[in-house]
C-alpha cells in the first residue's frame, strides 16, 4: 500500500495525437462505461451508516518473463470511524498474507510471506471519503497522468548506447513506474467513482521496433452505501522482444463475526 512494496483492469474508445518528440509515436485511448471516461463522483451514504468493522483485501500479481506469476493476497482487519483528523478514519493490523510463487522463487516467497505490512495505516479521510495525504506521500494518479510521467522518465534515460540495450532500458523504465504506480493507493480508495478507465501509447524503441504502454483501472463501489466493492488497476509494457506486466485488486468487506 503505501511505501515501498507495489501491488488490475480492464476496459473500450480511443483518442489519437501524435507526440512532436522523437522516439515516440504518442496514441493515448482513454476507456469508458459508455461515453464517459470518467464519472462524477457518486453521492456518498452518511458516514454513520458506513461506519464499522471490515476486511480489507490486496491481491497483487505480477507476470514473469516465463509465463508464471507471483501472487501476493493480504487481508487487514480494518476498522472504519470517526476521526479527529478528517471526517473519517481507518485504522487496523495485517490478518493474512499468502504467497504463491513458482518453486525457484520459493526463498523470496517466504520473506515475502514474513513481512508484516501496515506501514499505510491509519488513514484519515475528508467528506467525500477521499483519502488525506502528506505531500511526500501523494496518492495515486489517474492511469494517463501516470502513463505520460512514465514516459518522459523512460526518454529522458533511452539515448545513446547500444539500441538494443536501450531498447531493453525504456521497456525495463517503464516497468518501474508502472510498478512505482501500483504502490500508490488511490485517492478514492474506500468511497471510488464508478470508472473504467485506460490510457495507451505506442512507443518506436531505439532499435527500431515499437512497443504499446497501457494503463487501466476499473473501480465498483456499493451503490448503496457508495463505499468500495473493488477496485482494479494493470500497468503493463509490450514490445517485441521484452514485457512487463502488473496489477493488483482491492476488496472490501463486512467483518465476519
């Protein structure tokens, strides 16, 4: 969740521009539920009746090279309430982690296992149920303010050298901030906008094939209560000769006594 450990979507309209720098043919799609890309945010139920004990889940994955995965599924047993900070808080502890990896990666499964994470928690939250953060901490941003940061970082770093290494350099950057954008939690995390959103870009690499950057999340909260049902989000880089691929999902659900 919040520092240091990163941790999915799906989505359909696209929007196309061509960038004036060189290196990258600049196509940005924005996916929506119909015509929207993104909703007006839904009108929140009264705190007091959302109030309560809950679990919290986070299920990331991350796809190797070879095909396989590494899942890592954590529970928090959460308590949501009146804050002094805020309108609302959350506070509460790790109840579950699990691990599952492919067998020579077996030792970095099982520290991964031991690690206790709590480090986002307690969170405050203003009258729309948006997350309050420190200004070193921001949440995360939407998938194309993400993907255009991405980008110029992994151009900034791709010139000169052997083209196939750059080539590699840019896939493996932008994997980086994909990865760093997944460890941010969402501003909307507990109360989200109903969305599906997606922004995409073509990329000619260094050694002259391109490559296609996408970023997606989709967000379902309870229409009653407004607070999160779930909330998904994928970063994934392609081009011919290397990929990277990560996401992870958020649930939320009533403790069970």
């Amino acid at each position: 969740a919040r520092r240091g450990h990163g941790r999915l979507a799906r989505g359909p309209d696209r929007m196309s521009g061509r960038s004036a720098g060189p290196g990258v043919n600049r196509r940005a799609v924005l996916l929506g539920m119909g015509a929207a890309a993104l909703l007006a945010p839904v009108a929140h139920a009264q705190r007091a009746a959302v109030a309560g004990d809950f679990t919290l889940e986070r299920v990331l994955v991350r796809w190797l090279s070879d095909g396989n995965q590494i899942r890592v599924t954590r529970r928090w047993a959460i308590v949501i309430g009146p804050s002094r900070v805020g309108a609302m808080g959350v506070s509460g502890a790790q109840s579950f982690v699990q691990v599952d990896a492919p067998p020579p990666l077996k030792a970095i499964a099982d520290l991964e296992a031991r690690r206790e994470e709590t480090g986002f928690l307690p969170l405050h939250l203003d009258e729309s149920g948006r997350i309050l953060s420190a200004n070193e901490d921001e949440p995360a941003p939407l998938p194309e303010e993400a993907l255009a940061a991405a980008v110029a970082f992994a151009r900034s770093r791709a010139s000169g050298g052997e083209v196939v290494s750059a080539s590699r350099q840019f896939v493996a950057d932008m994997s980086q901030s994909g990865q760093r954008w997944l460890t941010r939690l969402p501003r909307d995390l507990f109360f989200p906008a109903p969305r599906e959103r997606e922004a995409s870009q073509a990329i000619d690499l260094p050694d002259g094939t391109s490559g296609t950057v996408t970023m997606r999340e989709v967000a379902v909260s309870d229409p009653a209560s407004g607070l999160l049902r779930s909330f998904q989000r994928e970063a994934e880089t392609s081009s011919p000769h290397f990929s990277r691929k990560g996401g992870e999902t958020w649930r939320l659900m009533a403790a069970v006594s």
